[in-house]
C-alpha cells in the first residue's frame, strides 16, 4: 500500500510556527534501509536496549497501517531489526519502523518491502532475555514520541505530531 503523497520539507514549513510541543522533527541522523523511504501512520512505540524480544512480538501482531517506533537507546553494538522481522512486519501490515538503534541484514531488509531508517547497520544480533517495554513515552535522539503520535518519514527526514497532519 502506497502512502498518501506528502513531504517532510512541506510539513515543516506548514507548522513552522508551532510552539506547541505538538509538531516534532527527529534530528538527521537516520539512513533509510528498507524498500521505501517514504512511510507514514500512527504510531506504536517500544524501548529495549540489544534485545529485540519485544520488536520480534510488535511486528508479528497485526500492524494496522502504523509505524513501529523502536527506542534502542542510539546503541548500535547489536542489531534490534534483520531480515525476518522486516518480512514479519510487512506481512502483517505494517507501514514502517524507526530504529534508534542499529539494524542488519541489509539485503532481506530492502527485499522485504517495508520502509525502515535506523543509525547504522551492525551485523551482531541482538540478545534475546524478553526485556523491553511497549506503548510508552520514548525519547528518540532527545525528542519525545509517545504511542498515538503520528509520523511521517521521507528521503527528507522524519517528522512527529500529535495529530493527523493529512
């Protein structure tokens, strides 16, 4: 499923003025490795630090159109997201993730159909000691994305808010 047109650069400039706290921009340090760039939907978030025990139950669960945002602590020394998981989360519907963390299998990524950005590719897997947390607050890269936000990513960047912007 194609998203609805937009793009990052014109989203900003539409809520330049927003003082709110309401409209966020994650900071450029994201690269894109799945099949698109461009992903957009509401979103569910999970925290855990090089263990991927609750990415791995997120994205086999029916995904609904939302984007899976994944606070790995910006720790790129294991992989949070590879290859199976990718496919998982585009069989089930979902419309990407983000990953403060690392990712690997980098071909089966882009095969897989899915937009996903992480920092950096990083072939270790991660541990699996079912830790994390799911549909809570998270700080991505010091910005704050909570489970309902909406978000928007292109070959721009990736943009945050509390409501639909479409």
């Amino acid at each position: 499923m194609n998203p609805p047109a937009f793009a990052t650069c014109d989203l900003c400039d539409a809520h330049e003025e927003d003082t709110s706290g309401s409209f966020r921009v994650l900071p450029p340090v994201f690269r894109d490795f799945g099949a698109t760039t461009r992903f957009c939907g509401r979103v569910a978030t999970l925290r855990s630090l090089e263990d991927n025990s609750r990415v791995r139950e997120a994205v086999n669960s029916p995904g609904e159109g939302r984007v899976l945002v994944v606070d790995g602590g910006g720790s790129v020394r294991r992989a949070l997201v590879g290859g199976n998981l990718a496919v998982a989360a585009a069989k089930n519907g979902w419309a990407g993730i983000v990953v403060d963390g690392a990712v690997r299998d980098a071909a089966e990524i882009k095969a897989a159909g899915i937009g996903i950005k992480a920092l950096a590719l990083m072939p270790m897997r991660s541990v699996k000691r079912g830790e994390g947390q799911r549909d809570l607050p998270v700080e991505i890269q010091g910005v704050t994305v909570r489970p309902g936000d909406w978000l928007y990513a292109d070959e721009d960047g990736i943009v945050v808010s509390a409501k639909p912007l479409l």
